[in-house]
C-alpha cells in the first residue's frame, strides 16, 4: 500500500517564515551598519579636507597699527622703514603707520586699543597690559646756544632766553626733570614753550639764546638747525648735563651719554668735544593680546633685516633686544621672547648632565633592586624546597615503618611542617607558587601515611585495595 504523503503542518511553516523573517531582518541591519560606516568614512574624510584647506588657504596678512611720532621725526621715519622691509620680507604682517604728538599720546591710543603697537620713551608711565618688543634707540637730552651767549652750564639758563618743547609733551617734562635737579627758577628767567622748528628758527634768528630738546642726534630737524647755522655762519654750541648719573637716581629711566665731538660738523667741530648729557631710550611696545606670532614676526624683521633697514635709515643700526638680565620696566612680550630665544637651548640640552647622571643613578638603583628581588625570590624558592625535602623524608620513613606508633609520629611531624610553612607563606619567606606546590606533595605524603596504616592494621596474608 502506497504510503501516503503528509501536507506541511501549520507550525512547520511558521517557523520557515520565522526564519525567513529573522534572516532579512539579519541582512537589513548588515545593510544599515554598511550605510552607516560608508557615511561615516565620508564624514571623516569631508572634515579632514575641511581642516587641511582652512590650514593651507591663503590667509591675508596680519595688519598691525603703530603710532610713532610726529611726521619727520626719528619715530615716524623709522618705523616708516621697517613697515617697507616688512612688506617686502613678510608674507603674514603688514604694519599702518600713524604720526602722533608724542609719547604720552602714543600709549593712550595703545591703551584704547586705537594702535596695536607704539613707539614710547622708556620714562613713560604704562599700564599692567603693555608690553615691550624692542629698544629703537636712545633720545639724548641736548642744551643748544648761541655761541656769544653767556650760558656754559645748565644753572646758566637762569640768566638767558629759553626755547623748551611745548606743553604736555615728554620733551617739556624733561626740561623741568633738569630744572629741578639745578634748582632752576620757574619764575625768575624767561623761558617760552614752543614747536621745535619754531624754536630752531628763533634761535638761529638771535630772538632766543638756547634751545632745549629731547631726540637722536640723527634727527633730520636737528641735523638741518646745524647745516642752516654752518650756511649763515652762525656759531652754536653744546652746554653739557654733566650729572646724569646723579638725575638717574630720582628718574631711574635717564641713563648718562656722550654727543661726541664733531658729530654735526667736522671742519670747525660742533659740538667742540665730547659733551656729557643725559639720554632715554625710544622703545617699540604692544599690549599682551597682540598676536604673539605676528609679534614675533614683527621682531624676526626687525633683527634680522637690520642691515636693509640700517642702509635706509642709519638709526636703525641702535635698534637691540631688551636686557632682560638687567631687569625691564616693561615685560616682554610673547611674540617677541619666542625670536630672541630661538637659539636659546632647550630644557634637555642646558640640563644635559644633570639628566644624564639622574638617569644613569635611577638605573643602578633599578638595577640594585632588581637584584635584591631576585635574591629575596630565590630565596624563597630554596626555602620552599627545603620543605619539600622534609615531606620526602618523611615519605620514605612512612614507607618503612614497622608499627602504627613510627606511623603517627610521622603523621605529627607531616603536621608540623605543614603549620611551619604556612607561617612562611604569611612572613612572605614562600611564594604562592611555592606553596601550591608543597602542597600537592604534603597530600601526598599523608596518603602514603594513611596506606601504610591501613596495611598495618590488616590480618596477615590479607592485602588490602584502596
């Protein structure tokens, strides 16, 4: 008879589309992790391309504002020079030069955040945030007269007619800096406040005896009152500030200089010899949230193009790093520290002995120690084998032990080697490893004391099976 053959029942046919179902949802989600990866593997990509063109693009130069001084004096000129230099050597800073009235003025606008850089005297008062970047060059304080007129020394000015620089200045100032160590009377000689070209022409048209002003002695306006003196024949003279020293006790920021002989005219020499006179330096400064990188770049210009900026402007060749050994008046900042101490070595070099002999007495005493562990290891591991001997003594004993009474002794002494080692393992005198292993064979050796006992005990010519 034919066997008959049997429809597929319903749960059979649940579970094969259960499986079905489990196998695309298997394979959707395989899917969707493939999605997901791709996806991501572009994310990543678009933004390391992102990162690579923004670090790569052309970005335009750093523009950094400077005031200096009026137009045509030292400040303005020079930095005029350096902002030439810099366009022509940089390709990540541009400086705009402003004229400005003075010092004074320069770090109010800097303090405004009018400028980001500022050409100042040292003398002038500054806040918390400024800092410096280089020395330009020293401003010398310079006593100028008439050669008939009866003035020889500072205390002299009393009994003449006076050109000063005009109110509010530094310049002015630095008149009364002087006034007051030679106890000049204020009221008791006739003084006038005044620009210099003002000053210079009444000088040199005899309305006035001396002329006093603070600047280089390669100031174009200076060096022209001598030229113009020389065509018309007019004599003039130096008077001389022979107690710089003794005013930079009260003003710590005058230094003592020297005009030297001859330094506007050499035929019929003026000034006639060396003259003593006080001076203070024209600083370059900024603020510290002035971008350090275009500082620096700043200062790289300035120190090692000084030979292109000297050509172009000889007071360029003052321009110097500040001595910070000496002490500043004003820190320095970021940018400009990172060029002066690129060649200064790094932490590792200017502490290469010491480090050497550091590392070569931590590796004698790693060393030592090392030793010492593998001295304490070993022996421990003779210990542990010394107690292994024991349980093998007694092994052999148990074995030719005549009566139960030899037997128990040897039990008791299995139990006291047993008590003595697991004081060692507490006192760190056996490691774990060793210990394991005394075991093993400490189980051993009371089987071998069990058997024999029981052996003892059987009736002769029994044998007894464990």
């Amino acid at each position: 008879m034919a066997s008959e053959r049997k429809p597929k029942t319903g749960p059979d046919v649940s579970v094969t589309a259960a499986e079905g179902a489990g196998a695309n949802l298997a394979s959707l989600r395989t899917r969707q992790r493939a999605l997901l990866a791709i996806v991501g593997v572009v994310m990543i990509a678009t933004a390391a391309s992102a990162t690579w063109f923004w670090i790569a693009r052309e970005r335009d130069p750093a523009v950094l504002t400077v005031a200096t001084g009026p137009r045509g004096s030292d400040a303005y000129n020079l930095m005029r020079e350096v902002a030439d230099v810099v366009a022509r050597h940089s390709e990540t800073v541009r400086l705009d030069v402003r004229a400005a009235r003075d010092a004074s003025q320069n770090i109010a606008e800097l303090n405004r955040r009018d400028v980001d850089v500022a050409v100042i005297r040292a003398d002038t008062p500054v806040v918390a945030d400024v800092r410096v970047i280089a020395r330009l060059y020293p401003d010398l304080f310079q006593i100028i007269v008439r050669g008939e007129a009866p003035a020889f020394e500072v205390t002299d000015l009393a009994g003449v007619s006076v050109s000063i620089p005009q109110f509010g200045t530094d310049a002015f100032r630095s008149f009364w800096v002087l006034g007051d160590h030679y106890d000049l009377p204020i009221d008791r000689f006739k003084w006038t406040a005044e620009p210099f070209a003002k000053g210079a022409a009444r000088l040199l048209g005899g309305e006035v005896d001396a002329l006093f002003t603070v600047r280089s002695l390669r100031d174009a306006d200076l060096v022209g009152l001598f030229e113009e003196a020389q065509l018309k024949r007019i004599a003039l003279r130096y008077v001389p500030v022979p107690q710089a020293e003794a005013i930079a006790l009260k003003r710590p920021f005058l230094t003592a200089a020297e005009i030297p002989q001859g330094a506007f005219t050499g035929a019929t020499p003026v000034p006639s010899r060396d003259t003593a006179t006080a001076a203070v330096e024209r600083i370059l400064v900024t603020r510290d949230d002035v971008d350090a990188e275009a500082v620096r770049e700043l200062t790289r210009i300035l120190f090692e193009h000084r030979l292109d900026l000297t050509i172009r402007f000889p007071l360029a060749s003052a321009i110097s790093a500040p001595d910070v050994a000496a002490g500043l008046s004003v820190p320095l900042h970021e940018g400009a520290e990172r060029f002066y101490d690129r060649d200064a070595p790094g932490f590792l070099q200017e502490n290469a002995e010491p480090l050497a002999l550091l590392v070569t007495v931590l590796t004698l005493t790693i060393s030592g120690l090392l030793a010492l562990r593998s001295r304490f290891v070993s022996n421990q591991k003779n210990r542990a084998d010394t107690y292994n001997h024991q349980l093998l003594a007694i092994r052999r004993q148990a074995e030719a032990a005549g009566d139960a009474g030899d037997l128990r002794r040897l039990k008791r002494e299995l139990n006291a080697v047993l008590e003595t080692v697991v004081v060692a393992l507490d006192t760190d005198e056996v490691t774990e490893e060793g210990f394991q292993s005394f075991s093993l064979l400490w189980d051993a050796v009371r089987e071998t004391i069990n058997d024999r006992m029981a052996e003892l005990a059987a009736p002769q010519g029994q044998t007894t099976w464990h």
